[in-house]
C-alpha cells in the first residue's frame, strides 16, 4: 500500500493541512502524522524517486552532501522527524538520491512542524531542495568569474604606452601588472620594494604641481586624483606621465587600497611645447607687425596736424590779399575783378574747412578715449534738437526706437558720431517733401547688436562708391549739396577707435542706410 492510502481518512486530513501547493511545487515533499507516520508523497518526490517511496535517500553530514550514496528508507530523516514533532527547529540535513538513471542527485531536507488550533502537532512536512541546480550555478558563476579575472589580467598585462598597479594608503606598491613592468621597466620583484613616489623623476627648473603624498591624500579623500609629472623608465629617459589615482573601498566603505593608471603622455607635452614656442613666435610677428603699422600711422597723425596747421598761414594771407585787391580798386573794379574775389574767399573757405575736417581726423587718432556705460538716448535728443534748430522749415520725421541698448564708449565721440551720420541725413533728403529718418538696432545671428541710421534721400550707387569712407570722398556734386565729403571718413575713425566696424547700403532714388557696430555694455 503506498503512504497515500496508508490510513483511513488520511488523505481527506493531509489535504486540509497542506492545501494545493503540496502537489505543484517544483520540490520534494513529505508530510508525516503526529506519530511520524507517512501520510503523503508529492508528485515532484514521486518523480524522482521513479515511484518507489521507500528507497533511495541517505542522510549525510551536515557540512554538506557526500559522494557515496547507499539506498536507505525514509527512517534515515528519523531524528530530524522526532525533533520537528517535539516543537523543535531541527538543522537541515543534506542527503543523497539515486536518480532512476543511476546519478546522484544532492538533496536538503527541512522539517517544520504543524499545529492544529489548540497549539498540538497535528503534522510535520519535509521539504526536499534540489542542490543540483545550485551546484551548477555557483559552478558556472566560479567559471564566469575565472573568465572574467583571466580577460581582466590580459587587458592589463595587454595595455600600450599605458599601465596599471596598485598601491596602498602609504604608497607602497602591492600589485606590478606586465603592462607596469613594460611602461616602466621594472620586474616585479623590483617593484615589490618600490613606492608610488619612487617613479617620480623630477627635472630642475620643473617643480612638481603637487607632492606624491598630497596626491595620494586627495585621491583617498574624494575618490580620484589626477597626477601630472615625469616618470621613471629604466635604461631611457624619463617620460612625462598622467596618472589618475583612484581609491578602492569594499561594500563596508573601507579602503582595499589604491589603483594607478599610468600613461605616457610625453608625445603630447612636446606637442604642447611646440604650440607654446608657435604662439609666442606668432605673438612675436603680430607685435611686430602693428608696431610696423603703428609708427606710421602716428607719424601720418602728426603730419596731417602740421601740415594742416602750417596751411592756415598762407590761407589767410590768400584771403587778406584777395580783399586787398578789391578795395585798391574800389568802384574801378571790373565785374570780372569781383568775380575773381569772390571765387578766391569762396575757395580759400573751402579749402579751410577741408584743412578743418583733416585736423578733426588727425586728432581723433591721438585722443585718448574714456569709455563709460552710455544712453544713447539722450545724446541722440541733443543732437536731434540741434539739427532742427539749423534747419527751420524742414519737415522731418525722426523715428528713434525706444529700445536702443547700452553702449560702452566714449560719450564725446559717439556724439560726433551721430553728427556726421544724422547731418548727412539731414542734407541729402532736403530734395523729399517730408524727411523720414530712423535710427535703431538689430541683434544679429551670431548675438552682435548692428545699429543703423536710414533715410529716404537721394541715394547714391554703392558700386560706384568704392572709397565711400575715405576724406573728401563725395558721392554727389558739390553745386547740389555742401560738404566736404568728410562725414562718413569721420564717422568711420571713430567707429574703428572702439573696434567696430561701418558700412552701408544705398540705392539711387531710395535713401540710404548705414549700418555701424559699437561695444554693448552687458544688460546682465
């Protein structure tokens, strides 16, 4: 009779006592009456023993299973059985099973025992854990890790202008990988007596950035540390080396000690060094080519001032003596006399305002400028009230944008500036019936801020306008509209004294704009 029927009413009792998951549970089990008594066998239990209950288990040490394996009945579980239905928490034993196949199959038994209501022994089950199945795993984990640490060591040992070792707190060399005994030359035996600040080769004249020890600490202290200096080699130079220390701590936080890696970065601080050596050499020309520059141009300024300054003289006296003549002949002068007197005051006028406007852009190349954070507002009301004053009766429309940023200039000069550009605006839209004239901004891709002044003038050609910021330079008959062509030359000197830039667009008939970049005091 097998244990399923062993007793009357028995199954009916061990069904209530271990519910479903007796009979679909992936391991082994037993349940046994309060007498120890066998009441039942689950279906994983009855598969691996082939149907045959009695036989097949043997109880081994508790250490862990053995390798032989003697066919016993389930009396060998005996005294774990008689302690689980004394109340008792019995050890687990570990026994062995014949397989139908002939193989050994390593099992872990557990007793627990099971009380009725009234707090009585009503049963005991006997779990049975398949330790075949652990075995395999810690054996294929075991494997993995032999693979893992075998790959772990070639790649260190594999490593090329590079190393690995480790240390301790001190600095004491505990680890010298192949790749170390390669970089550096030393064999492992050496390195066994060797410290972290024993590779240092220092050079005279090349102070360490930071000490071996001080190195090591900040590495302990924030995980990792990055070591510049030459490093020993044996047998060559020295070569210069990156080293980044990082420290190792277990699961509990302490220090296991300390890694190295070690590159040879000689290659890229001679790099380093021809850059320094090209940027100082290219320093060098840049330096010497604006003094080239320089020189002249200030001896340009100084000759533009004189010469200018010397033509007055002779000017005057051309003035002086053209009226002389009238006078001398009084009422006997010709038409043609007074003619030729007033070409010579007009000219010698001109030619003065000409040697004015030099003498203003001479002097713009030598003033010292005192840059300050400037509302163009303001300046813009002051220059804008003036040139409506000198032209009463004109109609014009002056569109200020509100939104004008800050700039960093020289107040003086920026004023100026928009004298000349809002004066020419001013004299070549005298031919429209109303005079429109915006001034504003634009902030540009590359986020630099364009100032513009535009007009609705006459216009001019801009490909035809090739020298359009040069002195004297004039896009327009000088019988249709006063000036000296000097505004724009002007406007550009003082643009170029705050390192920007000028420019403009025109086109006959439709005004012109002109466009100009000034430093932009941050709003931040």
């Amino acid at each position: 009779m097998s244990p399923n029927d062993s007793h009357a009413g028995a199954p009916q009792i061990s069904d209530q006592l271990v519910g479903p998951l007796f009979d679909i549970a992936p391991c082994g089990m037993l349940l046994f009456g309060p007498k120890g008594e066998l009441l039942k066998v689950n279906p994983t239990l009855l598969r691996w023993l082939n149907n045959h209950v009695g036989m097949g288990l043997e109880p081994t040490p508790s250490s862990g299973p053995s390798n032989g394996h003697q066919p016993l009945s389930f009396e060998n579980l005996k005294e774990q059985l008689q302690m689980a239905l004394e109340g008792a928490v019995p050890a687990p034993a570990y026994i062995t099973m014949d397989r139908s196949d002939g193989t050994a199959l390593p099992l872990q038994a557990s007793s627990v025992a099971i009380r009725s209501t009234g707090g009585d022994v009503a049963a005991v089950l006997t779990t049975l854990q398949d330790l075949s199945e652990v075995e395999e795993r810690v054996g294929q984990r075991s494997s993995e890790l032999l693979t893992a640490k075998r790959r772990y060591a070639l790649m260190i040992d594999a490593l090329q202008d590079s190393c690995i070792y480790f240390i301790d707190a001190s600095g004491h060399i505990t680890e010298w990988s192949e790749s170390a005994h390669r970089l550096h030359g030393f064999t492992h035996d050496q390195a066994a007596r060797m410290s972290f600040g024993d590779l240092a080769a220092p050079r005279a004249g090349e102070p360490e950035e930071i000490s071996i020890e001080d190195a090591i600490r900040l590495a302990v202290d924030r995980g990792q540390w990055e070591y510049h200096g030459w490093r020993l080699r044996v047998g060559t130079d020295a070569f210069w080396g990156q080293t980044l220390i990082t420290a190792l701590r277990g699961e509990n936080g302490e220090l296991e000690g300390l890694s190295c890696i070690t590159r040879d970065m000689t290659a890229m601080k001679d790099l380093d060094r021809v850059m320094n050596d090209l940027n100082a050499e290219l320093d060098r020309r840049v330096k010497a080519r604006v003094r080239q520059y320089t020189v002249p141009n200030k001896d340009l300024d100084i000759f533009t001032h004189s010469i200018t300054h010397d033509l007055r003289g002779p000017l005057r006296h051309i003035n002086t003596f053209a009226g002389l003549i009238a006078e001398e002949l009084g009422e006997e002068a010709s038409e043609e006399i007074r003619h030729y007197r007033d070409g010579l005051k007009r000219s010698s006028s001109y030619l003065n305002g000409m040697i004015e406007s030099l003498l203003t852009y001479s002097r713009l190349g030598r003033v010292d400028l005192h840059p300050a954070p400037l509302q163009l507002q303001a300046t813009l009301d002051g220059v804008i009230d003036r040139l409506t004053t000198a032209n009463p009766g004109r109609d014009i429309s002056w569109n200020v944008h509100a939104d004008l940023p800050q700039v960093f200039a020289d107040e003086g000069m920026v004023a100026d500036l928009f004298v000349h550009l809002l004066d020419n605006a001013v004299k070549f839209t005298r031919q429209v019936d109303r005079a429109e004239i915006e001034i504003g901004s634009r902030t540009e891709s590359d986020g630099s801020t364009v100032f513009f002044v535009v007009d609705n003038g006459v216009g001019f050609d801009v490909a035809k306008a090739r020298n359009l910021f040069l002195m004297f330079q004039r896009q327009h008959h000088s019988l249709d509209f006063e000036g000296y062509g000097a505004g724009l030359a002007l406007s550009q000197r003082i643009v170029q004294r705050h390192n920007g830039s000028i420019w403009a667009d025109s086109t006959p008939g439709h005004g012109c704009a002109v466009y100009f970049k000034l430093p932009v005091e941050s709003r931040s």
